[in-house]
C-alpha cells in the first residue's frame, strides 16, 4: 500500500493507509516536488510549508462558483464574504469579522452538553460516536457559548449537513438545490441573532471602511464559517481523540486525571495523526521556496500532516510521545494570514471531552475492525465510529 501512494505524490484515499509512514518519508525524500499527475506542487517539509503559508504571494483557491443563475443571492453572498476562501482586502475585513465572532463565544462546560447528548442514546454500550459527539458537540458549543435559543441551535445542527455544501469544490444539482434551500433559513436566522447585539457597530468601529450592511453580511456569512469548520475539523478530531483514548487502555498506558496530562496527549495527537492534512493555494507571482521556483498560477498543494513527521523538527517523528517537548509545534492549525483562530477552543473541546470519558466512563472502547472514511481528502473523517462506554 505505502508502495502505490508514494508513486501517487499525495494520499488519495484514507482507507488503509499508513499515513505515518508515507508522511516521514515525503518531508524527508520530496519537501516540495511537482506532481504531474495532479498538476501541482505538493509541499512536504516543515520548512517549504512555513514558507508558502507565511507567503503574501500565495493565495487561497475559491471553490467553484456554479453558473450565474444557479445559486441564490444569499448563497453567493456566503461566497464572497467566508474568511477561509478570500483573499486581500475581502480577507481582511472578513478575519475581522470572524476574530470578533470568535471573542463573542462564551466557554461553555463541555460536561452538560456530552450529557444531553448522550442521553440521545438508547444504549451506552454501543453507538455511533461520530453521529452523536463528533457531528454535535463543537456545532452546539459554540452555539451556546453564543447564547442561540434550544430551538435556533436544533435547526443549525439539524441542517449542518446541507450547510455546509456551500464549501464542496463542485457543486452537483442536488446540492444547489438543497444550498439554495437552507441558506436564505440560515440567513435569516443568524441575521436576527446578529442585529440583537452590538457586534455590527463594534465591526465598524474597527473597521471603518465598510458599510453597516457590509458589516452584517460579514458578521452573518463568518459565523456559517464557525459552524462549518466545527463541524469537520472537530468532529474528525474528538473521533481520534476517542480511538486514542481507547488505544492507550489497551497498551494498559497510565492515564493521569489532570488537565496537564491531556492537554500534551491531545498536542502530540493534533501532531502526529492532525484532523486536518492539507490546504491550498494558488502562487500570485512567481515563489521561490527551496531551491524551487513555483511559477505564477501554479496551484500547490501544502501538506500539514508531512511537515508535523519532518525529522528537521520532531525528533523521531513517528514515535508517539507526549513527553517531546515541541509537539505543539505542529502545523495542523496553519500559519499566517489564514491560521486557524480557533486553536484553543478546539484543543480545549478535545481535553474536556477525553477528561469527561475518563473521569466519567473510565474508558471507551472500540466496536469496530476497521474505520472507513469520507472521501474529503484535506480534513481526515471517519464515517462512523461504533463505540461503547
Ligand atoms: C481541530 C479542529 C480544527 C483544525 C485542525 C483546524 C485547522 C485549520 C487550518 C489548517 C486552517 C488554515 C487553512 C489555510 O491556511 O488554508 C484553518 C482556518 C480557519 N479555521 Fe480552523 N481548524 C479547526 C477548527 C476550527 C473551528 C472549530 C473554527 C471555528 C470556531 C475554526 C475556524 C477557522 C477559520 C475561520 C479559518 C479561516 C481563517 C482565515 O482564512 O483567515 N477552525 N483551520
């Protein structure tokens, strides 16, 4: 399997694959190579991926914009307006938006929310984790910790699945329609949540070069953004926080009940096995990286999950150990213009969740052989997670 992958350039599917290995391997043999069967370079060093994400002249790619006609007014307002796929001046004003979104969410006690949750459940001793945690948990945190009603936060939730269909790279007939379904809904309803409070008049206030209606359309399209990133990249963390807790009960590890000892477990996690693997850009001049130069329009492919193995950085890169030091050091959570800004939050999610299963449950356990996975390749996602407590 590592064989066929390697000749690949890029992992193409998540299932059996020893990513760990494929990983080493690239940030030490390709840290930036071009992929002719994908057309486009491919960054695998710790360095060449600091370097392109730290770049002013690499861009985010936008995902297609179906034809004109197609997708309703408040759809391709979403478009235009998400933080995570705009570039230059739009991007600025949007990462403000979202960093003061961000600061309106109030910590929530992760232990009432897993319980409501799990009181869903018929039976402990077997259910889908990814359906009842992983889809649930990170999208009503931050509803709560927003305020949003129980019956505003059941529609959200409810409807992540359509939701986020405004991020697919290409878009089916199916899915414009159910886009075109939900969003005006969303719209509406995270409008009136956003005129209740003071955040448009705060936006303008530090932002004084765009309109009261710029600032609410903003405000109302990066808190989709909020929901969408949740939604994927928390889920596909809290299903691998759950199958190392239940690995490290197997290899009998002793699991300490405090706060200090998660926090480096969920660190050396993000690392080693990160919820998400890659991200995009497009070069808007010619960039020189390495002793490479990527020609302007070229379309490079930067791979998080390879520069968190590079031996440069991580002494033995695959061995799992929370102890290293420098695991924090990862690059899961991006670099630059575009870096994450919910690290903590999601870091936090995961230390509260694991703690809640341990100090609760004592352990969870794994009800499944094998784990199959979307076929999204960037953020790393199980179908399904048969678990017990
Ligand atoms: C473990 C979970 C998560 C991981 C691993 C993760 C990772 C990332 C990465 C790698 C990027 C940068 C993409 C790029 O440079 O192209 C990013 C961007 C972003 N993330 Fe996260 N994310 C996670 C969860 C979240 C959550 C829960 C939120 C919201 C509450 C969030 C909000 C954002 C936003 C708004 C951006 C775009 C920032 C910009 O383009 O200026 N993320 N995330």
């Amino acid at each position: 399997m590592l064989h066929i992958i390697m000749e690949n350039l890029i992992i193409d599917n998540w299932n059996r694959v020893d990513a760990i290995s494929f990983y080493t391997y690239q940030s030490i043999h390709n840290p930036l190579v071009y992929s002719k069967q994908h057309s486009m370079w491919v960054a695998n060093s710790y360095a060449c991926c600091k370097s392109i994400l730290s770049s002013e002249y690499a861009r985010v790619p936008r995902p297609g914009i179906p034809e004109s006609g197609t997708l309703n007014e408040e759809a391709l307002l979403m478009l235009n307006n998400l933080a995570r796929i705009s570039n230059g001046d739009q991007h600025y004003h949007a990462r403000m938006a979202v960093r003061l979104l961000y600061d309106c969410i109030k910590a929530v006690s992760i232990g009432p929310i897993m319980d409501s949750l799990l009181a869903t459940v018929n039976n402990h001793a077997e259910f889908d984790w990814v359906a009842v945690i992983g889809k649930q948990l990170p999208v009503v945190s931050i509803l709560k910790g927003l305020s949003f009603s129980d019956e505003d936060c059941g529609w959200v939730v409810k409807n992540m699945p359509a939701l986020i269909k405004i991020m697919l790279p290409q878009k089916t007939k199916q899915d414009i329609e159910d886009i075109n379904e939900v969003i005006p809904r969303y719209y509406q309803l995270s409008s009136r949540y956003i005129h209740k409070h003071t955040i448009t008049d705060q936006l303008l206030k530090c932002d004084a070069t765009i309109s009261r209606s710029e600032a609410s359309g903003l405000l109302i399209c990066n808190l989709l953004g909020l929901f969408i990133q949740s939604y994927d990249a928390c889920r596909a963390l809290l299903t691998i926080a759950a199958t190392t807790l239940a690995r490290l009960k197997t290899e009998r590890v002793s699991i300490k009940a405090d706060n200090a000892f998660f926090q480096k477990l969920i660190d050396e996690l993000l690392r080693i096995d990160p919820p998400v693997h890659n991200t995009r850009r497009i070069a808007s001049h010619d960039l020189q990286v390495d002793d490479k130069v990527i020609k302007e329009g070229d379309a490079i492919l930067v791979v998080l999950g390879a520069a968190n193995m590079d031996y440069m950085v991580f002494d033995s890169p695959e061995r799992f150990d929370i102890e290293r030091g420098n695991n924090s050091a990862h690059l899961t959570f991006g670099l630059g213009g575009h870096a994450c800004i919910a690290k903590h939050f999601c870091r936090d999610m995961a230390v509260q969740t694991s703690r809640y299963i341990v100090d609760r449950f004592g352990e969870i356990n794994i009800h499944q052989q094998n784990i199959s996975y979307e076929s999204q390749l960037n953020v790393k996602m199980a179908k399904r997670l048969m678990v017990g407590l």
